[in-house]
C-alpha cells in the first residue's frame, strides 16, 4: 500500500514532515553519501539540503506530493547535480599528475569486501550505479525507484539486472557470492 500522500496545505504538515524526515534521512544520507563519495561532514550538508527544498516546496507549493519518499530521492538527485555544477575540479586533468591523483576516502569501519565493491561500483556507467544505489543501498522497490527516475518498474528490474551483470564481470570470482546475497 502506497504511503499517504502528504498535503501542502494543512495544520498537519509540519507533522507529517518531521515524520517523513524521521523515517528517511538515513536512507537519503546513504544514498547521497554513495553517490558523491563525500566526507561525513559535506554529505550531511547535502542532505539538509534535500529536507530544506522539501519543506519549501511544501510550504509554497498547492500539489500534494503522493510520495514522499519517492520526492525526497527525486531532490536528493538535483542537489546533487546542483552540487557538481557548483564545485566543478579546481585542477585540470592536464595538470594531475599519476602520482597526485585524488583518492577517495575509504568509508570508516568498511570490510574489505566493501570497499572493493565500492571501487567496482564506480566503474559502472552513471545510469547502473544509480540504480543499484537506489535498489540495494537506499532500499527503495523496483516502483519507487522507477517514480524517482521517471521510468516503469519494469525497466527498473531490467536495468537493475544488466547492472548486475556487469559489476559481476568486473568483480574478481571469489567476490560474486557478495552480489547473490
């Protein structure tokens, strides 16, 4: 059953609001942490962020939003975007040098396995990385996945299908029994 929809103009808003955000800033912290590859810090900015656009929108806006949460992924996706745009490299390719190449962090407390999946995962096109991230670190269903996307549910599963057969075909063998948990 779909969660009730929440209304812009109601004595009940900021209720429901606080509910919202209660039951969802881990998954769109996750979800905007996996996406980005930030620092604690920035990702927890990015998702205020998100929370700050929402409450905005519900307080100047007369459509309903039918799903929250489905929302919520869909704002989280545009800062991020909003994000890139703003804070392009300040070095060019030209000028890094293999020696001087950023690294990305490794997440606190991650196992091995993580982390090699992680670095697999980066390897995949934008789209297939988007939906795993969606489907198996934010946890969303094939059909809320697809109204964050705008796509059906069954273009979901296939996508998320071909996704997966690619990130097994990058993963050393002895690492594939991760992805069949």
């Amino acid at each position: 059953m779909p969660p009730e929809p929440i209304p812009t103009r109601d004595k009940e808003l900021e209720e429901r609001f606080l509910a919202a955000y209660d039951a969802q800033v881990k998954s769109i912290f996750r979800y905007i942490y996996y996406r980005t590859g930030q620092e604690k810090e920035e990702t927890q900015e990015l998702t205020q962020e998100v929370f700050m656009r929402t409450w905005a929108y519900l307080q100047e806006n007369k459509r309903p939003i039918d799903d929250i949460r489905a929302f919520l992924f869909q704002v989280a996706r545009h800062v991020i975007a909003d994000r890139w745009r703003k804070h392009k490299p300040a070095l060019s390719l030209e000028e890094l040098s293999p020696q001087e190449e950023p690294a990305t962090p490794p997440l606190p407390h991650a196992s091995l396995d993580l982390l090699i999946l992680e670095q697999h995962l980066l390897k995949l096109p934008v789209r297939h990385r988007e939906i795993l991230t969606l489907r198996f670190i934010s946890d969303l269903s094939t059909e809320e996945t697809g109204r964050v996307l705008g796509i059906s549910a069954n273009n979901v599963a296939v996508l998320t299908n071909r996704a997966i057969k690619k990130l097994r075909k990058l993963l050393p063998t002895t690492m594939h029994d991760v992805l069949d948990a």
